[in-house]
C-alpha cells in the first residue's frame, strides 16, 4: 500500500511536465517521503503539486482489492476522503472487487458525495459485449496489418468469426485478453490459433456467492 502514492506521481509525473515541475522540489527536500505515513505522501506528493498547477486530470485506480501491505484497502480511500475537495478538478477512477474493505472505504461520510458507485454486474450485457467486439477487432485487425504471418488469409478476421469470439468471451474482458494473447503468439499462425478458439466449447460461467 505505501506504494500506491509514489506511483501515482510517478506517472503523473511522466504524463505532465508542470506536475513534474511541481514535484522535484518536493521530493528534493525530503527524499525519504515514500517512506512517511499515507497522508503524507498524499498530501506532498499529490495533492501539493496538483494544487500549485492546477491541473485537470483523471487518475486511475486499478484492483485496490488487490493490495497485499499490512493496511487495508480503504486506508488510501480514507485518507483521499480527507483531501478530495482540495483538487476539485482531479478524477479518481478506482476499481476492485466489493469486498468489505472496499465497501466500508466508499462509505466514508467524507468521500459518499464525491462518489458514484459502478457495479460492473449490473452492466447490461449487450454493452460490454459491444466493447469486447471493439476489443477484438482493434487488436485483430493490428495483428493482420502486421504482416509476420504470410499464411494468414484477407479479409481476416471477418465479422463472423469475430461473433463467435464475442459470444466465447462470455461478457468477461479477461477471456478477450487471453484469446488476443494466444492468437498473438509469434510462433504460430494467427489464423489457425483463432479458429482453434471458435472451433472450441463455448464457456459456461458460473456465479458463485459466498454463503450458498
């Protein structure tokens, strides 16, 4: 979890030159920051600098859950809780699974009304179906505009074969993620690798809650 933080400005810090600007003197004057308590990398190496340039910018959190330090998950959201009105225009985009951590973080009367809840359960299927289709045709189509694969016959793939991929996918972005990985190998023809995907048994997902 102390990572978090550093990490965060790391890359702003590489996205933005007056972030960067803002954060070297910062981190020059106290070099063992990374090593100091959560509010205070917060504070000193976000919030600071992004309040001296004023920036617009969305920051992303992927699988808080996932966090294996000694502090809990909702530790970085209860001391964001604490400074989210000093950069208004900052967007935290945090995702994780809903377990209670997570959940009592996004509780915290602090950070309630600055947050909006997206459960990715409750997405209707026809849309994430929609983007696991764009998935796939981008990288597929990049695969085939590469030309390592002379075997690979054009138009590849086409919209049917793309279908089938889709429906296999089983509205988990993780399973398009793999498909794209093994059709990618750079020892094998991409072609042959797709049709072993559609030629295989549709996956059946299985809900599974705690307590049944």
């Amino acid at each position: 979890m102390r990572l978090i933080i550093p990490t965060l400005a790391y890359h702003l810090a590489l996205q933005y030159p007056a972030f960067k600007a803002a954060l070297i003197p910062i981190i020059i004057a106290n070099p063992d920051i990374g090593y100091e308590s959560l509010a205070m990398q917060l504070e000193n190496l976000l919030v600071r600098p992004l309040i001296s340039i004023d920036l617009y910018t969305t920051i992303v959190v992927d699988a808080l859950d996932e966090c294996e330090e000694d502090k809990p998950a909702s530790a970085f959201l209860s001391i964001l809780a604490k400074r989210i009105d000093a950069i208004p225009s900052v967007k935290f985009f945090i995702t994780g699974r809903p377990e209670l951590p997570i959940r009592t973080g996004f509780r915290l009367p602090l950070l309630r009304p600055h947050t909006e809840v997206f459960v990715l359960h409750d997405v209707d299927k026809s849309s994430v179906d929609s983007d696991i289709d764009l998935y796939l045709r981008n990288h597929l189509f990049e695969l085939a505009a590469q030309g390592h694969h002379s075997k690979t016959t054009f138009p590849w793939p086409t919209d049917q074969q793309i279908a089938v991929t889709v429906r296999k996918c089983s509205g988990l972005f993780i399973i398009a993620y793999v498909i794209i990985k093994f059709v990618a190998s750079r020892h094998h023809q991409p072609h042959e690798r797709l049709d072993l995907i559609i030629r295989s048994p549709d996956i059946t997902v299985y809900e599974v809650k705690v307590g049944d």
